[in-house]
C-alpha cells in the first residue's frame, strides 16, 4: 500500500498530506510472517521504536457476526 500512497495523495484531487507528518510504514506481526522474510525486519510492528501493539485483524473475529 505505501508503495504508491504518495503518488496517490499527490494525484487525489481530495486527499492533501500536511508535510510536518512522517509516515512510518508497517504490517501488522501477525501478517508480516505472510511477506518476505526481509519484510519482517523492515516492516514488523515490534522493531518500530514508538509503535504501539494493536490487533490489526481483528475485523476478521467479527465476519461471522456480520454475516
């Protein structure tokens, strides 16, 4: 997704980025192990100093419900 986010938002007649934000791109740890072992390093939540712990999937626990 971030591999054209900023591209995106500059085309987006919409979306506008203040330019004081940094973005820190990371996949949630319980994904993470589906990418790239490279990815794990890079990417994973826990090495992001500041990154809190969340339960990205959790719209997962409520398909069930939903359906």
């Amino acid at each position: 997704y971030m591999k054209n986010l900023y591209k995106r938002i500059r085309d987006s007649t919409y979306l506008k980025l203040n330019s004081q934000l940094s973005l820190i791109p990371s996949i949630d740890i319980w994904h993470v192990h589906g990418h790239q072992m490279e990815c794990f390093a890079w990417y994973a939540s826990n090495f992001i100093s500041g990154a809190g712990w969340v339960n990205g999937e959790i719209i997962e626990t409520l398909w069930s419900t939903i359906n």
